[in-house]
C-alpha cells in the first residue's frame, strides 16, 4: 500500500502510451546525454511496464530513505513468475511486493554502491528462463550540501526585515539556520517589543523546521551579564561596546561562562537548546573551540577562507573552498579528534550585494560543486550567511539570485544532488 500513490501516477502513465512506445516524463538527462526513459515497457511475453519515481538518488548519509524504488503494472498476475529487481553488475536481488489490482513494487538498497550510472533490472522466471522485463537506469551521487545561515547580531530586526528573510526561504523552500542572539535581553537598547517580535519569528520558524542556533558577539552587557568582565582589545572597529572585540581575547574557562549565561538565556524565554554555534567575524581559536565542544554544541560554523574584517586579520588562512572538518584541540586550522564539525562559511556573505554584484560570489559557490548533470564522487558543502536585520530589497534580490543559481542542482527536483540543510543535519550527514 506503500506505492498507491506513484501506481495512480502510473495509470496515467500507461493511458498516455502510444503502442510499443513508453511514455516518458520530464527527467534530466543522465551525464553522458543519452536520454534514458523512466517508464519502460517490457518485450516479454509477459506484459509488463515499469517506472521508477526519479532518477537521482544519494550515497546514504542519515537524512533520507529514498532507496531506488520501481513500480511495475503487469497485464496478468506475475506471481508464477516471481517477479524481482535485480541491480545490473552488482548481484544484489529483491523480491517485488503485491500491490492494489495488478500493480507491484520493490526498492533496492543503495548501501555500498559507489557513485556513477546504475540500472535496476526488473527480471521475471519464464518456462524456466530468467527474463529481463524491464531495465531502468538511475543515477546514484554523493550528496552535495547548502547551508544558509542568518545571523543575528543583538541588536533590533524591523518586521519588515524579518518577513523579507522568511518570504525568500519561504518561497524557494529553503530551510534556515537561524543563529539567534540572547544579548537582546541585556541590554536596554532593544525595546522589549521589539525583542519579543524577534523572539515569536524565531520560535515560528522552528516550527516550520529551521534550526535555531547560536550566534554570539562579545557585546559588554551581555560579557558583564555572565560574570565575566570585558575586554576593550582587540577590536577591528573600535567601537566601544564590545560587538568588535573578537571572541578569543576571551579564555576558555570565560568562554564557556559566556556560553553557558547565552545557553541559560535560551532556556528563560522557551528556545531549544541549541547544537550550532558561530562566533562574531569568524574570532575564535582551539581554547575558544574547546568551550564550544565542551558545552555540547556539535557543528561550528566560526570558520571562515582567509580574510580580515576591519583591522582585524581573520584567525583562518582556510582556502576559499574550504570543507567540514573535526579540528585539532590545540589548533583550530588543523583536523583532530574534537567532537565538534567545523564548518567553514565559504559561500559569502550576502551583506551590502546586489543581483548583481553577488554574480562573481555565485560562480565561486558553483565552482565548488559538481556541474549540472554529472555525478559528484565526494560530498561538499557551501555555506553562505545574511543578516535578517540588514535585509534590504536590494540585498534580498541578492539572496534570490544565489538560491536560484542551485536550482538546476537541486535534489528535491530530481535535478541533481545538491539539498539544502540545517548545521545540524550537515553535522548529522558528517557523522556517519
């Protein structure tokens, strides 16, 4: 009963058949630029057409359970001919389930395929033979990962902004790390009402599904509030207020003080507690990542290719595609056995850009993934930050044009391997 929907879409399917031609539904093209039918009609005695429901499929990683799965409508009871799936050049064989009338069903395994073309085969026993009924090819890739990430810095958000930011993701179905700030309630220059519209949009998004993070700058009310006492310097800015001093002029025993007043902060107004973390600018180092990992969060996304802000240097001399790692306890740069996934911010950063002038940072971000149509052989990730409270038109055409640069490689439309996912499922997928 599993496969009654995708048998109804294959009724119609099967009326729209010319005789002795499949039909066939829009699909990519595998990557050599045959055209391979999805819906295929058999030549053996036994009338059989099958389908499968896509074509591209993922190296397991935790977050689906779309193994490939065909649906076949026989023109009499196949029963006597134990109808089976069997994946070409592999061996592996399951048998094909009875569904409503004359339709029935099977998905085969993808643990232990390497990436490339496949093709499952859907073999029935005639007088003894065994008979290829049908052959449908499909593509298995490893997955290939964007974050978006929206920071917010501890000051105030108009509804405006908010509603702008969840009408992009809203639209293009794109879920959001929301990297929440609890220093809007320690301070006075946040209005409460203000504080509590941001707090009511951020619950609402993670009851559509968003993760709801942490994002901390070393704000002085917010450093004093946690019994810690500030530090002026460095600052790439000098402000005054803190928001510029970097998160590692602060040492680890402080760290995790500032840690555990913003994770208590959450707990006070109904927040989860959260598994992400980034600090202000990309500022941290191992002392600073080792207060992370010790407070429980499991993915960071402090890292960041080389740069600076400011006056500042960034503490990373990453390379511009830079991926997922466990880093060192003693050097942030460096892999090792900390239980955190660091997560480097090498999509860009949508402040201050236009449609236009985002063009070069698209490139850069497409560059890093497999070309439409083909198959990635190793999984990547992009991650890519905004600020909802700097949110402008011109900013959100900006953030339109990025997500829609990966529109032809998206695997929710059966394009290609590219999902959108939270910090939190990156560090899922990261973890097997």
């Amino acid at each position: 009963m599993k496969y009654l929907p995708l048998a109804a879409a294959l009724a119609l399917v099967l009326s729209a058949c010319v005789e002795g031609t499949p039909a066939r539904r829009p699909i990519p093209e595998p990557p050599d630029g045959t055209a391979e039918p999805s819906v295929q009609t058999s030549t053996a005695p036994i009338g059989t057409v099958a389908a499968m429901p896509r074509r591209w499929y993922l190296v397991p990683d935790g977050l689906d359970a779309d193994d490939p799965v065909v649906v076949a409508t026989f023109d009499r009871d196949p029963t006597p001919h134990r109808p089976r799936l069997r994946l070409r050049g592999d061996g592996r064989a399951v048998p094909m389930r009875p569904g409503a009338g004359s339709v029935w069903s099977a998905e085969i395994a993808r643990g232990g395929l390497a990436p490339g073309e496949h093709v499952v085969e859907l073999v029935v026993t005639l007088d003894g033979r065994d008979v290829v009924a049908a052959a449908i090819p499909f593509v298995l890739s490893a997955a290939e990962y964007v974050v978006w990430t929206v920071d917010f810095e501890g000051d105030a958000a108009s509804d405006e902004q908010l509603a702008a930011t969840a009408a992009v993701a809203d639209r293009a179905k794109v879920p959001l790390t929301v990297m929440w700030n609890p220093r809007v309630w320690t301070t006075g220059a946040v209005p409460a009402s203000r504080a509590g519209a941001m707090l009511e949009w951020t619950k609402d998004r993670g009851t559509k599904g968003d993760e709801i993070a942490l994002h901390l700058h070393m704000w002085t009310d917010l450093v004093r509030s946690a019994g810690v006492s500030p530090r002026p310097e460095p600052s790439w800015a000098e402000r005054g207020d803190g928001y510029d001093v970097p998160m590692y002029a602060y040492d680890e025993d402080e760290t995790r003080r500032i840690l555990d007043r913003s994770l208590a902060l959450f707990a006070d107004h109904g927040l989860p507690r959260p598994t992400s973390f980034r600090a202000a600018s990309y500022m941290v180092r191992a002392h600073t990542l080792r207060a992370v990992a010790a407070a429980g969060f499991t993915a960071d996304s402090s890292a960041a290719p080389a740069g600076s802000v400011g006056r500042l240097a960034y503490p990373w001399s990453l390379a511009p595609d830079a991926q997922p790692f466990r880093p060192s306890r003693d050097d942030h740069q460096r892999p090792g056995d900390l239980p955190l996934l660091e997560v480097p911010t090498n999509g860009g950063n949508t402040f201050e850009h236009s449609a236009a002038s985002i063009q070069p940072v698209i490139r850069a971000d497409l560059a890093m993934l497999a070309p439409p149509g083909t198959v990635a052989t190793e999984r990547r990730a992009v991650t890519f930050v905004s600020h909802p409270s700097t949110l402008t038109a011109t900013e959100r055409g900006a953030v339109e044009a990025l997500v829609a640069a990966f529109e032809p490689l998206r695997y929710d439309r059966d394009s290609g391997p590219v999902r959108f996912v939270t910090l939190r499922e990156l560090a899922q997928a990261y973890s097997r």
